[in-house]
C-alpha cells in the first residue's frame, strides 16, 4: 500500500487511473499549491455483520411487499368509512 502525492490539476486529468490505484488499496494526498488538500483512500470493506443486516432488511421488505400483495383485491369504500368515523 503506497502513498502518492499529486497536484490537484494532476488528479484532473488521470482521476481514472488514481481511483483505480486506490481501489486496489493505495491512497493519494492531492495538493494544490503544494499545500495537501485532500486525501483519496479505498472505503471500507463491509463488515460481515453490515451485510448479513442488509440482507434481513431485503428479506423484511420482500416480506413485506408479498402481504401487500395478498391486500390488493380488497375493495375500500372510502365514503362508507368516513361515515363510519362519525357516528
């Protein structure tokens, strides 16, 4: 894992080819004037726990979407129930 140091007009032109050298791991100081303004390193992977908690909430809302397809042939008369509301 290595350390660059580029201009920012450097960047600019091979934005590509940095963030492809990140992802793979390195990380890259981005300077304007000389001066570090900002730093490109990878994201952090997904800790198995994220995912196994992504995947429950999938499953919820396929869940989910399943029971609301068993209510769409369910007629509501909106009227009859606002009626209702006011006795």
């Amino acid at each position: 894992m290595a350390t660059l140091t580029v201009g920012i007009h450097e960047a600019k032109v091979h934005f590509s080819e940095y963030a492809h050298r990140v992802e793979q791991g390195d990380s890259i100081v981005v300077t304007r004037h000389g001066k570090p303004a900002l730093r490109m390193v990878p994201m952090p992977q997904a800790s198995e726990s994220e995912a196994e908690v992504m995947a429950k909430r999938n499953a919820a809302m396929d869940r989910w979407l399943e029971s609301r397809k068993s209510l769409a042939h369910v007629k509501v008369d909106i009227k009859a129930l606002i009626e209702d509301g006011r006795r």
